[in-house]
C-alpha cells in the first residue's frame, strides 16, 4: 500500500500539468481531493462534457441558505484535473476536506456566505496560516533564492517547469522545513488536515493499493506524517453538523482573480487559461488574440506589430534569463508594439484577456432548484443569455417579447436578482422604452437559491415576494414621512398612496399599515398648508397648485370624512390670506365652491377683493387662473362671479392687459370646448342684469301693498 501525496498551488496550470503527468504514471486506484465531501455525489458530472470550467459548487445551509460558500474550478486547476483524471480512467474519486456542514454548524463560525472563497484559502498557503510568522512564509523562500516577489518566483520554480519530475517532493520538503517554524495551526487547519488523514485512512481500510492525494501544498506535509487514528479522532470529536445541500453552478474567470477578493485567487486567470489551452507554442494565439481585441474595439493593430511583439517578448525572456516569455514580459513587449506605449489599450487587455470573462456552463440535468430551472427555461424562450460582460438593451415595450424581458428583469429585482439594473433618463423617447444595464454574477446562483422559498417559477416567487416587499417599503416611508420637511414631497406621495389604499384589497396590501402613513401625512400636509405657501415664486406657485388639485382627488377618492374635514379646514384658511399667491388662494378657493364649503356670496366678494383697483394686476390674474384652471362652468352657472370678472376684464388698463393677456388665454384654453363656446356666445350678448341691478324698476308703492300678505303666509321674516 502507497500514499502519494502531490502538493499543488489551486489555480496553478503548472502545479496542474505537473500533476496530471504524476497521475499519469502512477495510475492510482483512488484519487482524493482537498475538498467538500458535502459535494461527493457531483464528482460524477465531472465526466460530462457540459459541465465546462470555470464552474464552482456551491454548497449552502439548507435552513439559512446565506451561509454558504463557493469552491471554484478552472480549467487549468489542479483540483479540476484530478477530477477529470478519475473519471477517464475510471477509479473512484472523493473529496477529503472538513464537511461543511460541520463548518457551518459550529455556532462561533465565521458565516462564509460572506466570503465567496473556498476553504481552500491562499495560493499555496492558507491565509489563515501565514498570521504565525511576520511575513508571507513563500517571502522567506524567495528572499533565500535572491527574489524580492515572491508571486513570480512560485510561478518560475513550479508553474513554468518544463518536468515534473521532483516538484511534488521539493515542494513537500520546503513547506515541511516552514512548518516546522511555524506556530502550530489553528483549531480548524487542525481539524480540516485530522480529516483528510482519516479520509485516506478509510480508503487504506477498502483495500486501496496505490492512493493518489491532491492537496494544498501547506497541507502536503501534515499527510505524510500519520499521528494515531486515536488522536485525530480526538481533534474531530464534538463537532455539531447542520444540514446541507450542494450544486454546480457557473463561475467566470473574473471571480477567480485575486483583485475579486477570492483568498486562492490568481492574479491572471485569462492568461492562465491560455497557458493550459495553447501549451504547445502559446504566444502567437496569444498575439492574434490581443489584435483581435484592438481591433473589434476600434483601434488600430496590424498583423506586423503582432510578430514585432512576439520577437520583442522573446528578447525581453532571452535578456532576463528566462526559459520562456512570462506575463511580465508579453505585457511589456503589447504595449511597446501595439498599443503605442498608452496604458488604456493595455488596462482593456487586462480585463478581456489576462483576467478574461468566460463564464462556464452547466449541462441540462445538472442538480437546480425548480426556480432556477424556470429562470433558464425563461433566459432560452426569451433569447436572453446570462454573460460576465456589462451590456446595455433597449427594450421596447410595445414588442411583446421584449415586454417580457422586462416582466422578467423587474421580478428577478424584487426577488433580489439584480441582473438588470434600469437606467433613468435614457432619452427615448414616449414611455414605451425602457434602458436596462445587464451582468450576469456568479452569485446569483445562491440568491436564486435564497428566493426558491417563495416559488417555484419567478411569477410565483416575485407575487409572494411582493407582499413582504410591499410591507417593508410602507415601514420605510413611515419613517421618511416622519422625519420630511418638504410640504411639496409630503403632497406629492399622497396620491399615489391614495391609489394604493383604494384598491389595497386586490394587492394585498397591507391596508391597515398604509392608513397610518396616509393618516401621518394628511395630518402633517393640513397642518404645513398655510405656513408652506408663504412666499413663493411663480414656478414654485404653479407646482402647490397643482399638487392641491391631486391631494383634493386623492382624498375624494379614499373617502374618509375625516382626512376630508382636515384638509377643507386647511384649505380654509388659506382662501382668506390675502398674503399668499393669488394661484394658490384661487386653487383652494374653486375647490372649497365646488364642495359647498364656500357660498357664491362669499366666493364672489373674495374674487371681486382679488381684483380690486388696488391689487397687483398679474396676481389678481394669478388668483383667476387658479381659480378657473380646468373648468369654466362655474362663470356660466354663476351671475356674481361673471359680473365680478366681467367688471375687472373692462377695467384693466390696456399695458396690464397686455401683460395678463397670455396668462388668461392659458387659463381659458384649459376649458373644455364646449364650456369656450358657451361663454363666447355670454360674452357676445352683453352684459347680463341681476336682481340687484333692477332696482329702479321695482315700483316701492304696489310692493308696499302686497308686504302683509307676504308677513303673512312667510311669517314674520324679521323677528
């Protein structure tokens, strides 16, 4: 029986190459690797050629699904490789690593939803570990060779071996020589290496003759050199495990990158990739690539300046005594050769090619929740691919396909999905456009997941959703309306709650909680009425008008007496300052007539001190307008008010007229037509003689005569 033990760097195409040449050669009979034993039955759809890296599983607490955490696989991961190795040649395969569901179920864990990392933690060693000594322990080794990066120097020594033959040992000794300077691990290294001895215990007791182990190169050493069963047994014992569920979902190259935050990340994914796939002479793609991508992006790249690169990245390795050309040195050679020395061309090369934006993909019977099989089945219908890269649609919304994408887009939001994001002020015009900004995340496998428990189609999750969604909206505007002072905004959202309040029942909306906010406002907007108005300008005016008009219809359409009295009392006592612009007093004047909280008597004699001779002529203009503003009927229903009006028409002095001119024909175009005509047809016949006005016709001596009859039958009208 035999135990190889290859420490890898995760991420690392050479550590890769390295390994699946060993594995080659040592033909094993099991394979195991540092990872999830949670996610042991999704070995198999390693071997199916739809699951394509870089994919990751994610593994979740069923019961708290935010708890999670993601283990990523390139391509060009050693990990991934080993997986793929197993399923070839037909030997079973496992992973050995800490469950997770022991992880997440120790109350004092770090919630590794947060992190978005595998357990596997540093390049080749564990952030976790390098808090023992000052210093990234790889320094040390690097500093001892001569080389201040140590990053470059790990690349050189192991990813850029030609041969494979020794890395793995001199890999083992140098980490067993750290370790042994090293503080002993933490609580959980020692856990997480107690179960992977006992992992490869367990296959020693099936009778394994010949055991391949993959693994973390900090790891490499604390396998090879077996304490007792007795002791790790001892390391494991108490732990409390919750339950967990596991998938394969897509990942990107540019969640892989050690920029994204990802602890195993690698600083040039892309390139990596380009390493694993093009092995053989891997540069003149390369070039082909990076013009490509000048050229599709406008800017100017010749074939001639790709070979000019490539023969200078050869030089710049040739000159820096190194094998082959590194990241380092075609960088440079792009730069100098096709980007005319800018850096902007180079930042544009570095996201689309070095760190790249491949997202991987699932094959159709990979394990998913019903909703996310109906997000997938909803993404094909409507011809709306998931992609990493930032894209901007217009959607016109009188297509019905493209209705539905925006159907989708504003339901996955309310789910917490945000694949799109709207942009306002787009500039299309009408309402029948909407502009999204779309980009698909990896992690929103693990929201689709969280939002499965209110659905299982996103029609169904986003109407469950909507209530709680609808609940926490209201709580948030209770507490806006609390603390606003705007009298404008508080007006403005009153309607819109009005809207919502009358027809709650059919949303299911809380009714009882929005009555509150609404009640809040009503009362904050009828106590801030008369202070709020006090002096404004003309546009500011025209704005409180118009929002008195859709509080009045909000308040008409909710029906509650109460908020009514409340509102007309406010309105009230507006209608008698004098001191206010003319457009809102005659706003809140017209509405209290047309409820009967204003006599005609009364209304009149207002309108007539509105236009007196010594009122300023554009507001007793301003008072008219926003007192007829949307009807005129009251002029023709009503002698009194048409003679005052009539009488201030005459009177206005011809340089007034001028300037009320354009203000009164505003006024008047805002009447039906009908109404126009009728009054037209007053204004033509003349002016029209009251009861008042007859009273040199009234013959006192015959009245006089028939006065006691009146007494009688009316009563005494005095007394």
């Amino acid at each position: 029986m035999t135990v190889h033990v290859f420490g890898i760097r995760h991420h690392g195409p050479g550590s890769a190459r390295s390994m699946l040449a060993s594995l080659r050669k040592l033909q094993p009979d099991a394979v195991l690797i540092e990872g999830p034993p949670d996610a042991d039955h999704l070995i198999g759809m390693a071997a199916d050629a739809g699951l394509k890296p870089p994919v990751a599983i994610l593994i979740f607490d069923v019961e708290h699904p935010r708890k999670a955490v993601y283990y990523p696989f390139a391509a060009f991961s050693p990990e991934w490789q080993a997986l793929r190795y197993a399923a070839e040649a037909g030997v079973p395969a496992r992973f050995i690593d800490l469950p997770m569901a022991l992880r997440l179920g120790q109350e004092d864990e770090k919630d590794d939803g947060e992190t978005e990392k595998a357990e596997s933690e540093g390049g080749a060693i564990p952030a976790a570990a390098r808090d023992g000594l000052p210093g990234d322990p790889v320094r040390w080794l690097a500093e001892a060779a001569g080389d201040p990066d140590p990053e470059r120097w790990w690349e050189r020594m192991v990813e850029q071996r030609g041969s494979s033959e020794g890395v793995f040992e001199g890999i083992a000794e140098a980490m067993g020589a750290l370790r042994e300077a090293w503080k002993p691990p933490g609580d959980w290294e020692a856990r997480r290496e107690a179960h992977m001895r006992q992992a490869i215990r367990v296959a020693v007791r099936e009778g394994r003759q010949n055991v391949a182990v993959v693994c973390g190169a900090w790891h490499a050493p604390a396998l090879q050199k077996m304490p007792s069963a007795s002791t790790d047994a001892a390391i494991l014992r108490g732990l409390k495990a919750v339950k967990v569920e596991a998938t394969w979902i897509p990942w990107t190259h540019g969640r892989l990158a050690l920029e994204s935050g990802y602890g195993a990340g690698v600083e040039s994914p892309g390139w990596y990739n380009h390493l694993w796939t093009h092995a053989e002479d891997p540069l003149p793609v390369w070039m082909t690539r990076v013009v490509r991508l000048m050229r599709d992006q406008d800017l100017d790249a010749s074939p001639a300046q790709a070979i000019e690169a490539m023969r200078l990245a050869e030089t710049l390795s040739a000159m820096r005594g190194r094998a082959s050309p590194t990241l380092e040195d075609v960088t440079e050679a792009v730069q100098a050769s096709i980007c005319f020395g800018s850096d902007i061309p180079v930042q544009l090369i570095r996201e689309r090619l070095i760190i790249g934006d491949e997202l991987g993909e699932l094959p159709p019977g990979a394990p998913a929740v019903p909703l996310q099989r109906d997000l997938e089945h909803q993404q094909r219908s409507l011809r709306l691919k998931a992609e990493p890269l930032e894209r901007v649609v217009d959607l016109d919304l009188r297509n019905p396909g493209r209705l539905a994408v925006s159907h989708l887009l504003h339901r996955l939001l309310l789910l917490n999905i945000p694949w799109g994001v709207l942009q306002r002020g787009s500039g299309a015009k009408g309402t029948f456009h909407e502009i999204w900004k779309l980009q698909w995340r990896p992690e929103f496998a693990l929201a689709v997941i969280e939002a499965g428990v209110w659905g299982n189609t996103v029609v169904e999750a986003a109407t469950a959703r909507l209530a709680e969604a609808a609940e926490a909206v209201i709580e948030r505007l209770r507490e806006r309306a609390a603390l606003t002072t705007d009298l404008a905004q508080m007006m403005g959202a009153l309607a819109p709650l009005a809207s919502t309040l009358r027809y709650g029942s059919v949303r299911k909306t809380d009714a009882d909680l929005l009555t509150s906010v609404i009640a809040g406002l009503v009362n904050r907007v009828a106590d801030g009425l008369v202070a709020g108005t006090r002096d404004v300008d003309d546009d500011t005016a025209r704005d409180i008008a118009g929002l008195i008009l859709d509080v009045n219809r909000a308040l008409a359409v909710i029906g509650n007496e109460g908020w009514l009295e409340q509102w007309r009392a406010a309105l009230e006592s507006l209608g008698v300052r004098a001191n206010r612009h003319g457009l809102v007093v005659g706003r809140a004047c017209r509405l209290l007539l047309d409820a009967s909280r204003l006599a005609v008597a009364e209304c009149s004699r207002r309108l007539g001190l509105a236009l007196s001779r010594g009122a300023d002529p554009t507001q007793a203009g301003a008072w008219v307008e926003g007192f007829l503003e949307g009807s005129g009927l009251v002029l023709l229903t009503n002698d009194e008010l048409w003679q005052v009006l009539d009488g201030w028409l005459a009177s206005i002095r011809a340089e007034d007229f001028m300037v009320l001119l354009p203000l009164l024909r505003r006024t008047f175009a805002t009447f039906p037509a009908g109404e126009r005509r009728q009054i037209g047809e007053r204004a033509a016949r003349g002016a029209v003689r009251t009861a008042a006005d007859d009273g040199e016709d009234i013959d006192l001596e015959r009245a006089a005569m028939v006065e006691p009859v009146l007494r009688a039958l009316l009563g005494d009208i005095d007394g």
